[in-house]
C-alpha cells in the first residue's frame, strides 16, 4: 500500500511543541500504522477505523508559520515507535494528561484540577423563574470514549433540573498543562420553546488578586471584578461583534512590544476582544481560561471576581434564551496552568493536516492549469465568510436565505444541497484551514441547531429542520395513517457532508449525527412517509444519506432501507425515463431533482448493483439529456414561466458525470460544458449562500471528468 501523506502547517504564528494532533486518513488497509513527522517516527494512538479511514492521535512539533510532513504507512515498514513518555489515561472519574489531573463529580457535575488550584467548577443553568440548576450527571452516564496514550476523552450525559438536556465532553492531552471542556446544553422539554435565562461555567479558583486580558491585541491587567462582554451589535448581521470591558479597576499596559505598529489592522475587525483571561493569585500558580469561538458566538461573557472566573456561555442581560424543542447548543473551554496568552488562539486553531494527494474522483488543486476558476472558487469562501460566518449564538455556521419579501424572509438556509461536503472537498482537495474552519463550524451548527435531540413527534427525532424561522417552521404530511405536523423533509436530510468531515476531522460526533439521520430516514420508511406531493429529490437524498453511513458503518439495516426507497422510486419512475413532481394542478419536470436522484440510485449501485436500478439509472439519464434542456441547452427547473431558474444547479452536473462513467458517453460531459459560465455564480452578484458554497459537490466531480477527457477550459477572466 502507498504512503498517505500530510502535511502540518502552522498558521496563526504560534510554535507548537509536542501538540497532539487529532485527525483521519483516507488508510483502508487492516493492520497497525507507523506514523512519521519529518521523517522521524512519532508515538501515536489509534482512534477508530471505519468506511476505508484511519482516526489517529501523533504529536507534532512545529515552528510558527512553518510546516511539518507527516507520512502514514503499515506498520513495520517505518520501524518500532519511540518509547511514549508522558501519557493521557483515564481511570475511574479522573482524567490525566501526565501533567494535570481533573477529578470529576456527578452530582452535581464538578471538574477539579488541584495542580491547577482549581477546587471546583461547575455549569449552571437559570432557569426563566430564576431557579438555578447545577448540572447532574447519574452513574450511567459516564463513558470512556478515549484512554491514552496520547488522548483521554471522558463524555458524560445528565441534566439541569427536570427540563433540560445536559452533555459534556473532557479532553486530555499527553504532556499538556491544559484539560479541555466541552459542555452542551439541550432543550429536551415537550413546549415548543423554551427560556433559559443564564448559562454559564463558574470555575472556583481562590483567591484572585488581579486577571489579564485583551482587546484587539492589546492586553491589560487590572484587579477584579470585571467582565469581558461580547455583543453582536456592531453590524446588524452580527459581522464585526464589539466588546468591552466592564467594571475593574487599577488597570495597566501588559501589550506584547510590537502591540502599537499593528493596531490599526486589529481596529479593522471591529473592537474584538481576546478569548482568554489569565487569573492570578496570591502565593498561587496563575490560571488560564480559553474559550473557543467566543467572539463569534456572541452574547457571551468571560467574568473575573475575587473567588473565581465564570464563562456566560449566555449572560442574564442578554435577555431570554430561547430555543426550540429539540435544539441544542455545545461550547468549548480550556484551563491552562501558568499564564498563556497563547492558549485562545490555539484552543481556536489547533494543528490541522491537509491531504497532498488528489482527492479520488474530485477535480485536482490545479491553479497554474485553470486560474480563474480556482480564483472563483475562493471568491466564493470568501462571499460565505461575510454572509454567514459571525451570526452568533443561535446562527453560527449556518447562513440566511437571500430573501427580502414575502413570507421565507429570514428564513434559515440549513446547510442547502449538504454545503458541508462542498466545503470539506475544497479543503482536501487545496489545503486551505479556511475552508476547514467553515466546515467545522457548519457541522457544528448542524449537531446542534439543525439536528433533531428531542420531539413530541417521534418521527422527526434525528431528522435535520427543513427550512424555517429560528430554524424550524411546521406543515403537514401525509402517511399511510393519516396527516402528521412535522418541521422535517426527506428532500433536506443529508448525511454525505457528516459522514467526511467526521473521517477527516477525526472527531465522532459527525459520524454519529450522521447516523442519527440515517436511523431517522429508516424510521420514515417504515412509516410509509410522503411529503405532500413529492419531488424525485425526497427519494434521491435519502438515498445518498443511508449509503453514506452504510459505508461509513458496514451496517446493512441502512441499506436495507436505501433498496426499499429505490424500489419505491424505480416504481414511479415514468416510460419515458422521467420522474415527475406536483406543481399547483398539473405534474412538471424538474431536471435538477431528477439529477438528485440518479445521483442517489448510482450511489446504492455502488454499494449494491442490480439490473433494476442500472436501467432506472440509465433510462433516466438518457431523459435528462434528451428531454430535460430548453432550446438554449440549458435544463429545465420547472416549466412554469415563474420558476424558470438558470443553469446553475450543478447537480445536474453530478448526475451527468455518473452517467458518464457508467456508460462512456461523452455527450453527457458535452451538455454539462454547455453554456459556459453559466454553470457559475454570477462574481461580485452578493454574498455566497449555503446553495452557492453546495453547488461545488456537484462541479468538482463533473469538472474531474471534464479535465481527464481533455475537454476543460479555464473560465474566462473577469478583469
């Protein structure tokens, strides 16, 4: 087997020394790895292995702004790892970096870091009367999810009281003074909405004589009390969220030297305040607080006092929380002994490897061949970081749908055509952290926000909202047994962005969101599910979310469930080749939802081939092609005069890239190329949306194919 190779960058100018980097590797053979960092072998832990990917822990130690090469190859080939000299165990409910140990408590959930001089801290939740609630955490849910050599992981389930979801998540790292905690919050009640009025971590540290921290690069110590606030009222998307400090007293400079010939470029980004704060104590060890995306996921609070520091994950005066039942948010932090002003800006950017090698059956990073079109793709990231990037506590991740009138104004995009497999595709293919970055936080929103924890309606538990105010907005459907009130839609369930980013990321939470939706899906087919008058897209999607956790997993109960949903569609399918949807009082076609579900039977046919679906499959490519374009060559949306949208819907793209394969038939690469820069969103048109960033899952597939045939051009240049 050929070496996996990647490569470590470091990007914000920090050195790393020995950090343990946490990712997957495309390594489908069985067997242990050697890890090499630099041509040198590294210690390393296996974390999982699943769908043809590796999950590894290695350390790797870099400069800043530097790079470090990193070879995964079988074991053996690479020679015996070093001995491993500081190791991250958990046993019974401590949790050990080598360094530090954090000993937790159940009931109430307590996590104490004695080396640290951190007696207790705590989550609190306030309810809307005013009711605090610690969090409780009963002797079943504790699990070891990890246990050293490298990481230690401890994830525990409770609650706040009788109405609120609890789940948390400790980290440890080997030869770290930090211990990471990630700390959820669900609404598991059966209202609709419900309020929280506080929520917040209270870390009893002692004594506090004085604290640091900073805004927009400068830091500052004063004596306590005070609050570090962070709003979102700098710019009315939320963009450029201002800060301040409030309270203290006694203040002095503590700026690094060179602080005064870089302030203006920090002022450009509004009066942002750093996410650390560094406690210091009488005869004691200083103690670091990071927490992660604090700016961005605005309201938020990091408070000082005489006896402590408090993390307000959301503060008391920034009014009602409210969130919909079944909704969830999850927010990180990091306790670090000693003063580390560098712990916020590595608890928001650790090390993250990029993949050298083409991404198999994705368009190579090829910008000396084609400029302008990767010059495109990177205006678009650059689009979606302004127009949905910094929208806070409830949005971070997701973006608003461009629309301005009418009644879907303001409604949620909710990750449109699975826009996180688009953007975890542009940073394996080009190595970009941005792309990374966007990824994560996309995912993460859809976890928490999007997913499913909770519901008076069984059906949709697992399912991801469909489009909506507050992200969620009810109709009805139909099923065998009469009409139900749902917020869900199988032609909005994706699974493909989940199933990626949790192999490259390494983290497991996507991959058991993912299978959250997928055990959704198999729950709607067992129930005989329509949406009023289905579109070919409610089979093709779901289609393409069960085969990517039945490859993921192995588990057939998923594609068991895609073969009846393919039976069901080959069902419907017309002479002609064509699926037809509702519209109003007559039935239309719709080619980019027929390319939805072309796109989902080629994936059951990979996993399960069978004469019946190739047929189908091809019947309804050869429709496409034939009987799906207007007289320009462009594809028919719907032919009603008020939906004739434009080309770019490149999953079309994606279905003729597949039929392609299956047959041969450069036609379908010829119709995909007509039209030019048609197929793309407009430059300088407005700020990308979710639907923009998806439309690349479908192009770079199409644009492989195009290029190995020899029949792709670069994109005009704009200037």
């Amino acid at each position: 087997m050929t070496d996996v190779r990647l490569n470590v960058s470091e990007e914000i100018g920090v050195a790393r020394s020995g950090e343990v980097v946490v990712c997957g590797v495309p390594f489908a053979a069985a067997g242990p790895v050697s890890v090499l960092v630099d041509g040198a072998v590294v210690p390393h832990q296996s974390l999982w292995r699943r769908g043809g990917w590796a999950g590894l822990a290695f350390p790797v130690s870099v400069g800043a702004r530097a790079s470090a090469e990193v070879v995964v190859r079988p074991a053996g080939e690479a020679g015996p790892p070093p001995a491993v000299t500081s190791s991250a165990g958990a046993s019974g409910l401590s949790l050990t970096t080598g360094v530090v140990t954090a000993e937790i408590g159940l009931s109430p959930f307590t996590v104490a870091i004695p080396a640290l001089g951190v007696p207790a801290a705590s989550v609190v939740l306030v309810d809307g009367d005013g009711v605090r609630h610690a969090a409780v955490v009963p002797d079943g849910g504790v699990t070891v999810t990890q246990a050293g050599p490298l990481l230690a992981e401890v994830s525990l389930t409770g609650r706040y009281g009788s109405s609120w979801g609890f789940r948390a998540r400790l980290t440890a790292r080997a030869g770290a003074s930090s211990v990471d905690l990630s700390v959820g919050l669900v609404n598991d009640d059966d209202a609709a909405e419900s309020e929280v009025a506080e929520w917040a971590v209270e870390l009893d540290a002692g004594p506090v004589a004085t604290a640091v921290t900073g805004v927009f690069g400068a830091a500052h110590r004063g004596a306590p009390p005070y609050a570090v606030q962070h709003r979102g009222e700098g710019h009315p998307r939320g963009i450029f969220a201002t800060s301040q400090v409030v309270g203290g007293s006694g203040w002095q400079d503590v700026s690094d030297p060179d602080y005064w010939s870089r302030w203006e470029w920090a002022e450009l980004h509004g009066r942002q305040a750093v996410n650390w704060l560094v406690a210091s104590r009488p005869g004691g060890e200083d103690v670091t607080v990071a927490v992660h995306r604090f700016a961005e996921n605005h309201p938020s609070d990091l408070a000082v006092s005489p006896s402590g520091v408090t993390v307000r994950f959301w503060p008391s005066d920034a009014g009602a929380l409210r969130l919909t039942q079944g909704a969830a948010k999850t927010r990180q932090l990091r306790l670090t002994g000693g003063d580390d002003r560098r712990a916020g800006p590595v608890l928001d950017s650790p090390l993250v490897p990029a993949l050298r090698s083409a991404v198999p059956g994705y368009l190579p990073y090829l910008p000396e061949r084609y400029p302008n079109l990767e010059s495109h793709i990177r205006e678009e990231l650059s689009s979606w970081y302004q127009s949905g990037q910094s929208l806070g506590f409830h949005d971070f991740g997701d973006s608003v749908q461009g629309i301005t009138t009418g009644p879907r104004t303001g409604y949620s995009a909710n990750n449109e055509h699975d826009a996180l497999l688009a953007l975890s595709l542009h940073h394996l293919r080009s190595g970009e952290r941005a792309y990374y970055d966007s990824a994560q936080a996309y995912a993460d929103h859809l976890c928490d926000v999007d997913l499913i924890h909770h519901s008076t309606h069984p059906h949709e538990v697992g399912g991801l909202r469909a489009h909506g105010r507050a992200h969620v907005h009810y109709v009805s459907a139909r099923t065998p047994d009469g009409p139900v009130r749902t917020s869900i839609d199988t032609g909005h369930l994706w699974t493909e962005g989940l199933v990626l980013f949790g192999q490259l990321s390494g983290e497991t939470r996507y991959l058991d969101a993912a299978r959250q939706v997928a055990d959704c899906i198999v729950g709607l087919v067992d129930l005989g599910w329509t949406r009023p008058e289905p579109g070919p897209r409610n089979s093709g999607w779901p289609l393409m979310a069960l085969c990517a956790v039945a490859s993921a997993t192995g588990s057939s109960v998923y594609l068991d469930a895609a073969l009846r949903t393919a039976k069901a569609a080959v069902a419907a399918q017309h002479p002609d080749g064509r699926w037809l949807m509702r519209l109003g009082l007559a039935d239309d076609y719709c080619a980019w939802q027929n390319a939805v579900l072309l796109i989902g039977l080629a994936r059951l046919q990979a996993l399960s081939p069978s004469s019946e679906v190739a047929a189908a499959f091809d019947a309804g490519a050869r429709a496409l092609l034939t009987l799906g374009r207007n007289p320009d060559g462009s594809f028919v949306y719907l032919s009603r005069f008020d939906y004739r949208w434009a080309n770019r819907a490149a999953l079309i793209r994606e279905a003729l890239a597949l039929a392609f394969d299956a047959t041969g038939d450069d036609a379908y690469l010829r119709a995909g190329l007509a039209g030019g820069s048609r197929w793309y969103r407009p430059r300088t048109l407005a700020p990308a949306l979710s639907n923009d960033v998806a439309e690349w899952r479908g192009h770079l597939p199409f644009l492989l194919r195009a290029h190995e045939a020899g029949l792709l051009t670069d994109l005009p240049d704009a200037g």
